[in-house]
C-alpha cells in the first residue's frame, strides 16, 4: 500500500522491513494495482442526511401545537355564540324602572353576535387555509423522506454487516430532536414563570387584605353584641381558632333541633373559610344560657 500510494514509512524498524519487502517481493516487471471503493456521498453523509430528516419531520410536527391556540379561540367561539339575551327581555325587565333604558343593551349584544359569528366564520376560513397549506408542504416532503429514506436503508443494512448499530444513533437523534423544541421553549416558560409569580405575590396580598377586612368588620360586630348584652355574654374573634369549646357549649345548654342548625352552620363556615377560621367565643358571665 505504501509502495503503490508512496508513502514512507514511519521509523527506523519499519523503513527496513519496508525495503525487506520491495526487495524480496517486488521485482522487474512486477504490476501493482489499488482499487479503491468509495461511497458518494459516504456513509457519513448518508447518516447526517437522515439525521436532519428528523429534525425537519420535528419541525412540521410542532406545527399543530403553534396553531391548537387558535383552534381553541374558536371551539370557544362556537360554544358561546350566540351570546344569552334572555335577560334582557322585555317580561325580564318589565318591573324595572329603568327598563327603555337597559333595554338597549339587547340591541348591542345582538350586534356582537353578529360581529363575532363573522369572526368565527373568517377564524375558521383561515384555519382551514393553513391545513391545506400545511398538507401541501407535507406532501412535497413525503417525497423527500421517501427517497431519503431508502438510500438509509440500504447504507444502514451495508453497517450492520460491520456491526455499526445505525439504527441505535437514528434512534437518539429522534430523541434529541423531540428534546430540541422543549429548549426553545425554555425562554417564553421562564417568562411565563416570571409573570406567574408576580401574579401570585398581587393575589395574596390581596386576599390577606380581604382577610383582614373580613376580620375588622367581626371584630366591630363583637362589639357591638359585647356592648348590648354586656349582661348576658361575651364575644371574642380569633383568627383560625378553634370551635369545638363553642359548639360543646351550645350542644350541652341549648340542644335539641338547634344542634342540627350548629352542625350545619359548622360544615358551612369550613368550607367557605379558605383556611381561615373566626370563631366567636362565648363566654358566660351572668346569666346562664337559655
């Protein structure tokens, strides 16, 4: 081979053994020919090529989920058209002062019907173009992956006889290229994320201020009972309390068909409490209870 392409060799040991050769091989009218075999493109290419093909069958993939928003917009659309004018009839608000007055509303609602099943209409006309489009696109590239995809097949029978899975490489690169997507997408999440916890920290203050007003508004009707039955009983308001000792106490001195209603208004006020509890403590101080 060296001899043919004419190439030294490399080190002492072996530049002997290589005039050793040409001398006891290679004598006077001697022919020597090379035949090389060489795949055009190489086999590299081939893989690399299919490769690609992933990433663009990934890529019109993606298409449906950039578009299912829209689709979305307008399944809505359908549901909520028409828009609900039952309460703005004329029996509705027949006993409303200002009823000539509401009643325009009827008309404007019914001009957004119109308007927005003219916009349904142009969404749907509009989605419809891009599914033709789309398959339009599709069809071309089918062709392309066909005729790719035999030239891989061949080239990947051609490694397996050398033990070179190809399989297993096209393999992770369909999984890289499921992957590659969800990296684009890392920058709107973060935004998204960003967004979500500012909304968040907006919606509990906002609800502890809820909560604290909720609060005042028992604290001031507790004085007012403390004020006017001094005499007889004394309320206390406690955030997150608990209300077992009230309803002990209401359930041994009152009873009867009252413990129902004390149940019911128990289930009731945890439910509707969100995590917290006020819970007036009645103390007797008097009079007993009756």
């Amino acid at each position: 081979m060296r001899y043919v392409l004419g190439l030294d060799p490399i080190g002492e040991e072996a530049h002997k053994a290589y005039e050793g050769i040409v001398r006891q091989v290679l004598r006077s009218g001697t022919k020597i020919s090379l035949r090389i075999r060489s795949y055009r493109p190489a086999k590299r290419e081939y893989l690399r090529e299919q490769s690609l093909l992933v990433r663009e069958e990934q890529v019109l993939d993606s298409i449906p989920e950039r578009v299912k928003a829209l689709r979305e917009c307008l399944a809505v659309f359908r549901q909520e058209l028409p828009i609900d004018r039952a309460f703005l009839s004329p029996k509705a608000l027949e006993e409303l002062p200002s009823r000539e007055l509401i009643a325009g509303a009827d008309q404007v609602l019914e001009r957004l019907n119109h308007d927005m099943a003219q916009v349904a209409r142009q969404l749907a006309k509009a989605l419809k173009r891009a599914d033709e489009g789309i398959d339009k696109i599709r069809s071309g590239w089918g062709a392309r992956k066909h005729k790719v995809e035999a030239a891989y097949n061949k080239i990947l029978r051609e490694l397996q006889k050398s033990a070179v899975d190809g399989e297993e490489f096209m393999r992770l690169r369909r999984e890289i290229e499921r992957l590659r997507p969800l990296r684009e997408r890392l920058p709107i999440l973060a935004r998204l994320k960003k967004e979500s916890v500012e909304r968040r920290r907006v919606l509990l203050a906002e609800w502890e201020e809820v909560k604290a007003e909720e609060f005042r508004l028992m604290h001031r009707a507790a004085k007012v009972v403390n004020t006017k039955l001094s005499d007889h009983v004394h309320v206390e308001v406690t955030v997150a309390g608990n209300r077992e000792p009230l309803v002990s106490l209401l359930k041994e001195k009152i009873g009867g068909r009252l413990a129902e209603a004390i149940e019911k208004m128990v289930r009731t006020l945890a439910s509707n409490s969100n995590g917290t509890m006020y819970t007036p403590i009645l103390l007797r101080k008097k009079c007993q209870l009756s």
